[in-house]
C-alpha cells in the first residue's frame, strides 16, 4: 500500500447526551483536551453543546478520526453516544478550528424558528449537519486560545 493510501481525510459528525450538567467547568476541560489532542493530529471541527447533548463534528485523517471516535466512546462525560454521519471529503468545512463551541440554547432563535422540533437522534445524518453548519453561520463559534 502506498502512503497516500492512509492520508484519506473524513468528515463524522455524532450526538451523545451529557452526563451531568454541562458546565462551564466541564465545556473548559473538554476544549482544552481536544484542542491540544487535535492539533497535533491535524484534526479540525465544531462542538456543539447544550439542551443536555453533544453535537460534534471531527475532520480528518481516517485513522485519527477512528482513534478519536474510540476515545470518545469511552469518554465517562458523556452517554448514549450515537455516530450520525460519515463521509469521505476532500474539503474542510471547519478547517480554521482545532476545536470550535456552539452553544445550543433552547432560546436561540436559529434553533427555535428553523428547527423547532429538533431532535437529532431522530434525524438523518446530513440534515443535522446542515443544522450545525446553520448554527456556525449564524452564530459566534468560540475557540479557547491556547494554553
């Protein structure tokens, strides 16, 4: 096999209900961590957080993005963590973030008018991945700086 065999780069995007209540505490330790994870693994993405569940979406390098998955499943924070989407991609959508926020407040108008039912353990993968690229585009993602 060639190396350009193990450079295929992949979009996932996965729901996951939090354990406990999310934090501002919480929300800082998980960015931190992936931040620092991510960036030394060329892995870029958004996380959106709240109304008691996780949205994320992680690009990548195959393999980096199946070795994260892992550690996300075994990741005590969350629960009920279910894969949405995947797909091969030859371009970035979150390219500029080793890890961004969204947060997801029930009062957000782009929630509340565009997608007031809103489930995304009942919807298909690419509709709630519009849903976080609507949320990106209409909010302010926020990345930690670096420690």
């Amino acid at each position: 096999m060639s190396a350009a065999n193990h450079d295929i780069q992949v979009r996932m995007l996965y729901v996951s209900h939090a354990v406990g209540p999310q934090s501002t505490t919480m929300t800082r330790s998980i960015l931190m961590q992936a931040q620092a994870h991510n960036r030394a693994h060329n892995i870029s993405g958004v996380l959106c957080q709240g109304q008691g569940f996780f949205l994320q979406v992680l690009e990548g390098q195959r393999s980096h993005i199946n070795a994260l998955y892992g550690r996300i499943l075994a990741d005590t924070r969350h629960k009920d963590v279910e894969l949405l989407h995947w797909e091969e991609t030859t371009q970035r959508l979150f390219g500029r973030w080793a890890m961004a926020l969204v947060h997801l407040s029930v009062n957000d108008p782009m929630v509340k008018l565009h997608h007031p039912d809103f489930d995304p353990y009942a919807a298909p993968g690419p509709r709630v991945l519009q849903q976080v690229l609507d949320l990106v585009k209409s909010g302010e993602p926020i990345e930690l700086p670096a420690p």
